[in-house]
C-alpha cells in the first residue's frame, strides 16, 4: 500500500481507493479515472460538438 500525504494537516494517508482523508476530512486531491489529465467539461463538450456533427451528417445524407 501506498502511503499518501494529506495536503492540509499533512498525516499519512495508506488507503489507496480513499478520496477523503480520515483524519480532517478533507479531499486528498488525487487524480482518479483514465480521463484524469483532462478536464471533465472538455470531455463533454467534444461529445456534443460530435453528437451535433453526426445528426447533421445524418440529415445531410438523407437528403
């Protein structure tokens, strides 16, 4: 097991799936998920834009 410092009252932290610290309570800050390094948002709004151009794809060829 890892141990994990908390970033606000700095105790160790040696739960490696634990998103709260167990002492203050406080969020540890860890990235968790394949999609970590990018924004959640960005993920979002790319999946609409292409949701968006495929329906006009779509309407286009039907045509």
């Amino acid at each position: 097991m890892a141990e994990y410092i908390c970033p606000h009252c700095k105790k160790p932290n040696f739960d490696d799936d634990a998103l709260r610290c167990i002492y203050c309570g406080e969020f540890l800050n860890r990235r968790i998920g394949f999609l970590s390094d990018i924004r959640y948002s960005h993920v979002a709004t790319a999946f609409i834009v292409i949701l968006l151009l495929s329906f006009i794809v779509f309407f286009i060829i039907r045509l």
